[in-house]
C-alpha cells in the first residue's frame, strides 16, 4: 500500500479519495453524514454521564453507586408505592365493605373480581387450577359443595386462616382418622365401609362385598362426625359423602385408600400475608365462580 | 436537480450507455427557492388553504350538546372512554369497522381523483402541502421572495440576515407549536384543556405531544418540504402506477411549445413560416416550482401537480401576447391528437373511474346502512374457559360466563335476560345488585356492563356442547339483542 500525500480528486466521480492505493485500486472518500457523526459523538458524551449518574462500573463486591443515587431495588418500592396510592380508593373501598355488600354494588363487584381474580392467579391457582376448578386433593371451588362452608363469611375464615395450618392458632382442623394405618378397621372391613359409602353416593359397590356390614362399621366409625346419613358436617369439617362432587375420587379404591390412610389437605393461613381488602376481593371471586351459598 | 428524482425525470439527463455503474449513490438535496406567483391556481390553493386549516384549527371548538354524562365537542376522540364523537354519531371500540370503511372510501377517493385529474390530493389537499405553501408564504413575507433569498443565502451573514431568519424561524415555530396544540385539542374537551395548558396543569402527554408535533411540523414543513414528497411519500410511486394516458395531468404541451427559442428568433421564425414553439425558456415554470421540477421534461415522481407551473407560465405567455395554458391540465392521449391534428377530447366516464365510483358508492352506502340501522345495545358472551362445566353436588352441571351488556343511550336503561336452546335450564346472575330485579339488569348510561351468568342443567345433557343463546331485550321497547354461545356438559 503507497501512501500519496496530496488529496486526489477521482476523475471519474468527482469526488475526493482518502489518498490510499491498493496496486491502484484508491478508496473514495465518502464521509459519514455529519448529523449522524454529531449523534454518535453526542451518544459517546451521554455514556460519560450516565456512567457517573447511574450504577455502572462493577466492583468486587457492588458497583459504583452514580450521584443520582438511583437503584433498581428503591426504583422498584417506589413504583409499589405509586400503585397503591393508584388504587387506594377503590382497595379502602373494597377493605371497608362488607362481602356482601360487596356482591350486590357493581361497581365494587367488579373491583372485586378484578382484583380477586388476580389475587386468585398468583396465590390460589397453583394449588386450586387457574379457573378454581381444583383437582384430585384440591378442591372445586367452582362446585357446591362445600367441606367447611361456602357463605361468604365461611369462605373469609377459611382464607384467613386456612385449614390444618399450624401457625394459625384460629385454623380450621379436622383429622380423619387413619382406619388403615393405625390398624382402626381389618382390610376387609375397610373394603365393607367403603362399598356402603359407594351405596351412599348412589354408586353401585365393588361385587361381593357386605355393604350391610359396612352400615354397621360406619356407623359405629365414621357417622360421629360424618353423621348417620352421611351428609356431613361443616362444623367439624367432614365432607358430604353423598354427592356427585368428590375432592379425592369416588372409585372403590380411591375411597379405600382415604379409610387407610386418613388426614387431610393443608391450606395456609392467608390472612398473614393478605391485605384484608384483598382477603375480602378473594372471598368475593370464590363466592362469584358460581358455587358459593 | 435530475438526481434528485431517481425513478423519474433522471432518465433524460442520465446517459443510459454509461450504465449506473457511473451515477453518484448521493446527491446532497439542492435547496428550492420557490417563486411567488399569481393566477387561478394559486388562488384556489390559497382557497383551500385557508379552508383546510381553518377546519383543522377551528372544529375541536365546535360543540354539540349530548346530554350532560357525555362531552359536549363535535368531534372528539377520547382515548380514556374509548369513544370517538362525531356530531350526531358516537362509535364505540367494537365499531372500529366505521372507521375501516373511512379508508376504504378515502382510498378509492384517492384513486378516482387520480383517475380524473392527478395527483389533486398531492397538490392542493395534502398536508405536507398545505403547511408548506403556509411556511413558504411566512418564508417570503420576511426574506422576500426567490432572487431575494438566493442572494441572501449566498451572501455573508449581515445584522439584516441574522435578524430575519431569526424571525423566520421564530415564526415557523409559532405556527407549528400552533398546530400542535390545536392537535391535542381532539382528544379532550378543547375549552377546558386550553385553560389547562395556560395555566400549566394539562397532563404531562398533551404537552409531550406538542413538542413532537410542533417539531414535525416544523422540520417537515420548514426544513425538509419537497424532500417528504421525494423520499418519503409512497403516494408518487403508487400514483405512478394508477395513472393513465386519459388522466388530466399538468401537462407542458410539448406540441406548441417545441422547438423553444428566445421571443425574437420566434417571431422571425413564423414569419418566415417556419416551426417556432411558444415556449421562450424562460424558466419561470422552475423557478414557481415548489419541488424543483422542469415540467416540460414531462411527468414525474417529483410534481406534486400543483398547478403553479401554470400560472407562472400563463403570466408570461399574457405579456408576450401568445395563447395561455402552454402548461395545462392535460392528457397525453390529447398531446398526441394535436400532433396529428385531431381536435382534443376528454372522456370523463371510463372504466376506471366508473369501477371507482362505483366501489365508492358502495362501500358508502353500505356504511350508510349500517349506521342508520346500527343498534343502541348488544350483548356479547365469554364462556369459563376453565373450567368449562362444574358438576354440582346434586348432579347439576352448570356453565359460567361473562355476559356484557352495553347500552349506548346517553340514559339508565334496564335489559331483560332470557336464554333460549337449551332446554329447563335455569340462569342466575352473580351479584344482581341494587336497581336489578332478578333478569332485569341496570346499565348506566353510555355504558358496558359485566355480569357474570351461572345457567345450570338439572342433569348432564346429551352431547358434550349444546349452542345456547342469551337474548337482552329492552324493558321499554320490547327491541332485543341475542348472542350466541355453546353450553359444555360432561358424558351422561
């Protein structure tokens, strides 16, 4: 490459070349536009001063703070901030009411289900399915029937302060033996309660078994809190047997298997983590799903 | 000025032979210095001009009483209610096809004016034109016109210059802050937002959106004008394409005027018998030009067919006491009849602008139809999807949905729900509030209510999904709207 020290003009466009030659191939001097060359000095300026303002050189253990004394962690509280002042009138609104007050004003109704739903997405779905419509051990919130109650007054308490959870000294607690396990009821006499509970529900029991035997082992083990006719009781929190609606499955082996081992699903105590504006939209959207009584 | 139209009248000036190999990939834009001229063109421009703008800066002030829960303003787009008023009419969200079918018709519009006479849009109705020709006008009123600027910008920078397009300056910005403004005003009520700007407490979007718009306006109309039309605007190359030889174009009549020649060696000319065109090159038809074109190097991307060319030329044709209209609205099929002596014709009525106007009206019409029989309510149903039925505890099955009842009277009114299709099924609905009894729901004024509909079947019914149709009538009326949806039912 032969450097030539005198500008050139290129005779064949006119235009200046950069004085390099290539075994006489010259480049054109072609400059960038000058707006886009002071932008690019101008973006070369604004990282030298971001640089200063915002977090930006790592160190070992951090990274420069910058003087504005921005951070993404105080970015992000002020931005919560922002939302609740956004939605404090409707939220205090929501906090102050009634649940069944709620219900019946539309206006709160649908903040309720609006907020509720998205309560619902983030704390309930998981266990209960994005549509409430639950699943084996998890119940239906969108059926009606109902283990510990479904009035909106139950369905606040049971939010509250959930089901078998021990750091809430008001939860709701049943236990159901462990007929099985414990050595309660023999196998066989497990499968007679379980064919009489099929006889119950309306369901035709597992061939050859004594369901009148099975009568007789219900009532003496389960009618306490079950009742005789075996409808439940929301009090105590034993579920209905006689209906179309079952949390753990209503095939013979599914019901031997709940006599055997017993217990019962956990729900936390929702109450501790919960606003009560947003308790109280939650109840509201259980409630509105369509089982609520 | 040929390279600044690559598609167009570059063709003449290029050697075809030498291949584009040898053209310049860039050519910095020559600055035109459009003169001022008089005529019939310029003053339908001025017409339209004043007309034009005065719609734009004056209608958000127009009022038109709708009762008092709605705005007042004729023709307003308010983006927080998601409504858009205009006059008598209000569209909802949902009726955004009112608005498909506007551009439906502007662009057939576009096109049959095309067919007829050009580029008309380009040249006197276009924005970009509009606030051009009014920047142009400010331009001349404070530097004078075409000679005056070229001197003045080729000359040093005197107290004089500096004060001027200081002024000029200050001026294009006023009337682009201006046109901004008036912007905003469209998207809330326009007496009480202007207040709001006054006084400093409109929304922080409606002065961000003044600032954009003042400086669009003002690079678009005071810096980069026939540039937009050039590099920009799609409109010339599909404008390109729909034109025909019986559209009228401004038209530099290479019959009369060719050959050119200066006015004495014509007149020796003619007397002598011999072929002398009109055309005395005198170049006013540039210099009037707003983009920079030579008309008489025929049509081309870059002429927005604004007609001053025509008036320009008529001016001077006038003086030297030759016919007018050497440049004209003209057809090609025209310039070719004269040529073999053949009188001049326009056909007005052809395929093409029947078939436009023909769409035109009927897409009109249609829209026509659909407003005057468009109706005040309606209902639309979203079924759960998950989960799509719930077994009840006695056996029922039930299917929820959301249910949305709009009612676009500016007054309460109460709708009465019944489902049809699915048989002994019964409804309920969740949270039937205040002012609702049972099936008779409540829905405010110019408003879209939600509830949430529970309908139940005492057992699973044959098939896994039945149609169901939810049907709102008007408890006054008696008029009703229907919706159709599917009721989902688990095997019996």
């Amino acid at each position: 490459m032969a450097e030539s020290s005198q500008p050139e003009i290129d005779a064949h466009t006119g235009t200046q070349t950069t004085g390099h030659d290539w075994d006489g191939i010259k480049e054109l001097n072609t400059p960038l536009p000058r707006w886009w060359l002071w932008t690019f000095y101008a973006t070369i300026v604004f990282a030298f001063g971001y640089v200063l303002a915002y977090p930006a050189v790592p160190l070992i253990t951090g990274s420069t703070e910058g003087f504005l004394g921005w951070h993404s962690r105080s970015a992000v509280t002020s931005d919560i901030e922002d939302l609740k002042k956004l939605r404090a009138g409707l939220m205090d609104k929501l906090a102050a009411a009634d649940p069944a007050k709620i219900e019946t004003t539309p206006d709160l109704l649908a903040a309720a289900r609006a907020a509720g739903g998205a309560a619902f997405a983030i704390n309930c779905s998981p266990c209960h399915g994005a549509g409430g419509q639950g699943s084996k051990g998890y119940p239906n919130l969108n059926a009606d029937r109902w283990i510990w109650g479904g009035t909106l007054a139950d369905i606040q308490q049971t939010i509250t302060h959930g089901i078998r959870w021990d750091a809430d000294p008001d939860t709701r607690v049943s236990q159901m033996p462990a007929f099985g396990k414990d050595e309660i009821l023999k196998p066989d006499e497990i499968d007679q309660v379980a064919g009489f509970v099929r006889l119950l529900a309306g369901l035709t029991p597992a061939e050859g078994v004594d369901t009148a035997k099975g009568a007789l082992l219900f009532a003496a083990n389960c009618s306490p809190c079950h009742g005789a006719d075996g409808k439940g009781n929301k009090e105590m929190g034993a579920p209905n047997l006689t209906t179309k609606v079952w949390l753990y499955g209503s095939d013979t082996k599914d019901i031997v298997n709940r006599i055997m081992a017993g217990g019962g699903g956990v729900m936390p105590a929702w109450g501790q983590k919960l606003d009560i504006a947003t308790i109280k939209a939650l109840t509201v959207f259980v409630h509105s799903l369509g089982g609520g009584q | 000025m040929n390279a600044h139209l690559p598609n167009g009248t570059a063709s003449h000036a290029v050697d075809v032979d030498a291949g584009l190999d040898d053209l310049p990939l860039y050519v910095a834009a020559e600055h035109v210095y459009s003169q001022r001229v008089h005529g019939f063109y310029r003053r339908v421009k001025w017409t339209l001009l004043v007309l034009t703008l005065g719609v734009y800066y004056l209608l958000p002030f127009a009022r038109w009483d709708r009762g008092p829960s709605e705005p007042s303003q004729a023709v307003m787009v308010d983006l927080a209610r998601r409504r858009f008023y205009f006059f008598f009419i209000e569209i909802w969200p949902q009726e955004v096809y009112y608005l498909t079918g506007l551009l439906i018709i502007a662009a057939f519009t576009l096109f049959l004016m095309n067919a007829v006479a050009g580029r008309v849009w380009c040249g006197y109705l276009c924005p970009q034109t509009v606030w051009t020709d009014l920047f142009t006008f400010a331009e001349r009123l404070i530097e004078g016109d075409r000679r005056e600027r070229i001197a003045k910008d080729q000359g040093p920078w005197t107290f004089q210059k500096v004060r001027e397009k200081a002024l000029k300056h200050t001026v294009w910005l006023l009337i682009a802050w201006w046109t901004g403004g008036v912007w905003v005003l469209y998207f809330e009520d326009a007496p009480t937002l202007v207040r709001k700007l006054a006084t400093f407490t409109a929304e922080p979007v409606a002065y961000l959106w003044i600032g954009i718009l003042t400086f669009t306006t003002y690079v678009l109309a005071g810096h980069m004008r026939e540039q937009v039309c050039l590099y920009m605007c799609p409109w010339p190359r599909i404008q390109a394409a729909l034109t025909d030889e019986n559209a009228l174009n401004v038209t530099y009549r290479s019959d009369r005027g060719e050959p050119r020649m200066s006015l004495k060696k014509a007149e020796a000319a003619r007397q002598h018998g011999a072929a002398a065109g009109d055309c005395v090159d005198c170049g006013q038809c540039v210099a009037a030009c707003p983009t920079g074109v030579d008309i008489r190097e025929g049509a081309s991307l870059g002429c927005i067919q604004c007609g001053l060319c025509i008036d320009a030329c008529d001016a001077v044709m006038k003086r030297i006491h030759r016919p007018e209209r050497l440049i004209a609205y003209d057809t090609d099929v025209n310039i070719k009849r004269r040529r073999a002596g053949e009188q001049p014709i326009y056909r007005l009525i052809r395929a093409r602008t029947a078939l436009y106007a023909c769409l035109i009206a009927f897409v009109g019409l249609t829209m026509l139809y659909a407003l005057v029989t468009r109706s005040d309510f309606g209902v639309a149903a979203i079924h759960d999807r998950n989960p799509l039925y719930t077994r009840l505890a006695d056996g029922a099955v039930h299917n929820a949905y959301e249910l949305r009842v709009a009612n676009k009277k500016p007054s309460d009114r109460r709708f009465v729900l019944t489902i049809e299709g699915v048989p002994a099924a019964r409804f309920e609905v969740v949270g039937a509030g205040a002012g609702d009894e049972a099936d008779m729901l409540l829905v405010g004024p110019d408003q879209t209510r939600e509830v949430r509909v529970l309908v139940s079947v005492s057992a699973p019914l044959e098939g896994s999904s039945t149609p169901i149709v939810f049907r709102v009538a008007d408890s006054q009326t008696g008029k009703s709207a229907w919706t159709r949806d599917f009721f989902d039912s688990p095997p019996q």
